[in-house]
C-alpha cells in the first residue's frame, strides 16, 4: 500500500475519533478516504495499463470510450482491439454499505452501450443479494474485496484471463 494511502486511512481514524464517531460523521469521513483511494487506484490501474501497452496490448486507464448513443463513458480501465473496439472494461464502486442493485444497473447501462466482449465490476466491500443477480443475469464478472487496493489487480488478472481465452468463451454482458 502507498503512503498517501496509508495517510489517507490514518487521516480516516483520526477524523471518526475527533468528529464522535457518529454516522454521518462516519459517511463523510469515509467518502474523503475513498476520493484519496480511488486516485491511488486510478494511478495502479495507469501502471497495470502501461504494462500491458508494453506488451503490445493497448490498454488505458483512465478510459473515455463512445457508445452507440454518441455519449462518452468513463471506465477506471480498458483493453481496446486495434480498431478501438472494447475487449474488457472495468470500473470500481466503493461503498460504506454492501453495493446496490442501482450501481449494477448503471454500470450495465455504460457497458450496454460500448457493446465490449466483457465487463468487470470491482465493487468494495461486496454487493448485495438482488444485486449480485442483477449482475449475473447480465453477465458482468463481478470482483469483490473489502479492502480496494486489492482489487486492481483482481481486475488486471481477471482481464488478462478474458484476453486469453477464445473468442467462443468469451461473453458480450447482456447477451444470451
């Protein structure tokens, strides 16, 4: 884990001790903490995607692709063919509760919209039940881990398995 990560958790506990600990308190508190993680993960999801560029796989972090719709999408990290076309894309959601079914939902409407061979959702600390079937019937992979740095690379290892397998195995979510 990163300095700044570490300072960020320690700036964390500090503020739940001085503001009482209650739960609004708490909520704020850990929104700051997550904003500083998710820089810290957009930097490992860079790395991860400048490792693969090195190989020869284009890959970015951050990545803004264009839908079907005409709208720009972001996603924390993607893997492109030659052409642009989306091969995997991912994207996080941190919560101070288990996730919902609306950030399935919301991340399936992006993914619905680029059209790429498959969708990871990285998801801290874990989704709920209506949720986790919401993102199976989508067949979105679906990372879990109480602890977000973990998950980058969860998602860099899942990604690279989807890249090698074949084109039969892989999946488009939201497709029979």
């Amino acid at each position: 884990m990163g300095v700044r990560a570490l300072l960020l958790i320690a700036a964390f506990e500090v503020s739940l001790r001085i503001l009482g600990v209650n739960s609004t308190a708490s909520i704020v508190a850990f929104s700051l903490v997550a904003s500083g993680i998710m820089l810290e993960s957009r930097r490992d999801f860079e790395a991860v995607a400048a490792d693969l560029s090195k190989r020869g796989v284009k890959a970015q972090a951050p990545a803004a692709l264009v839908g079907k719709s005409g709208v720009k999408h972001e996603f924390a990290f993607a893997v492109l063919e030659d052409g642009g076309k989306p091969r995997v894309v991912v994207d996080t959601e941190l919560s101070v509760r288990e996730v919902d079914e609306m950030k399935v939902l919301k991340f399936y409407v992006k993914v619905f919209d680029i059209s790429p061979d498959n969708a990871i959702l990285c998801v801290c600390p874990g989704l709920g039940q209506r949720a986790k079937a919401l993102a199976n019937e989508y067949k979105i992979t679906v990372i879990e881990d109480e602890v977000p740095r973990n998950l980058i690379p969860k998602a860099a290892e899942m990604a690279q398995k989807m890249l090698q397998g074949s084109p039969s195995s892989s999946h488009r979510p939201g497709k029979q």
